[in-house]
C-alpha cells in the first residue's frame, strides 16, 4: 500500500471516529462489585451501608460482574444492596431489581419507551425475553429497587 492510500485511510479513519463520537447508548457506570471472604461478611457490609439485600442467583446473564455457578443457576453467589432510588430517577445503564411473572430479576436498564426500560443482562446477546418470547420490560409497577453496591463471596460458602 502506498503512502498516499495509508494517509487517505488515516484521515477517513479520523473523520468517522470524529463524526460518530458519541454515538450509541449513554451508559451509567455499573454498581460497584466487592468480593467478601464469607456470604456473612458480604451480608454484615450492605447491612452497615443501609442498604435492602437482595440473594443473586449464579444465572450467568449479568457475567462478569456476578459470576455464573458452575453448578447450576440456583445457587445463591452475591448479595444486591439497593437503595431508595425512586423510579423517577433512572437512567440507561443502571442495574436495577424487578420483578417478573413474580420472580425477582437483576439486569440493566436499556432504553426507555412509553412502555418502560427494556431490561437485559450484561452477558445476554439479546434483550431480557421471557420464555413466552415476551421482552422484559421495567415499570413503576414492576420496579423492586437501583443496585448500588454488589457483595459477591466465594462460592463455596453457603
């Protein structure tokens, strides 16, 4: 390739990333994630904060911020502190507890539509989907609490 081509493919190189900064979704940073010796003392560190504790399944669909269970995803591996953000307040990115068909569920917000936040999992290639097909969606009604701090513990620990 001759020099010529190289400069050409710098500056059109140049101009997309200019032209395009700033495209695509405006993510809030995600909760902040410590691992704890024992689930009690990941448990005794949100109690301390104030924060409602919610039990995470190891499902995998929020990986690599809370890992999957290599024995199945019913097996409790983090502890959720939530605080009292109102629903009023969220925003793309956030890590939220909601509740679907009665089951509790942790993922991120997506955008927001007149129906809601699509929610979805970090390690999901798709949209948070039901086993009906039905996209998951996070309401006023449906919206349990904001994930502000996430307590992980070895898993060999209860």
């Amino acid at each position: 390739m001759n020099k010529i081509k190289k400069i050409k493919i710098i500056y059109i190189a140049l101009f997309l990333s200019i032209f395009f900064y700033g495209c695509g979704p405006k993510l809030e940073p995600l909760p902040i994630a410590r691992t704890f010796e024992s689930s009690d003392k990941a448990e005794d560190s949100l109690k301390k904060l104030g924060l409602t504790i919610i039990p995470v399944l190891g499902t995998g669909s929020m990986a690599p911020l809370i890992p999957a269970h290599p024995l199945g995803s019913k097996i409790i591996v983090a502890y959720a502190g939530l605080d009292k953000m109102p629903y009023s307040e969220l925003k793309s990115g956030y890590v939220v507890i909601y509740s679907r068909y009665g089951k509790k569920i942790i993922h991120r917000l997506g955008e927001q539509d007149d129906r809601g936040f699509i929610a979805f999992g970090i390690n999901n290639h798709d949209k948070d989907r039901s086993e009906d097909g039905g996209i998951g969606f996070v309401t006023p009604y449906n919206y349990i609490g904001h994930v502000s701090n996430i307590a992980l513990f070895p898993i060999n620990n209860k």
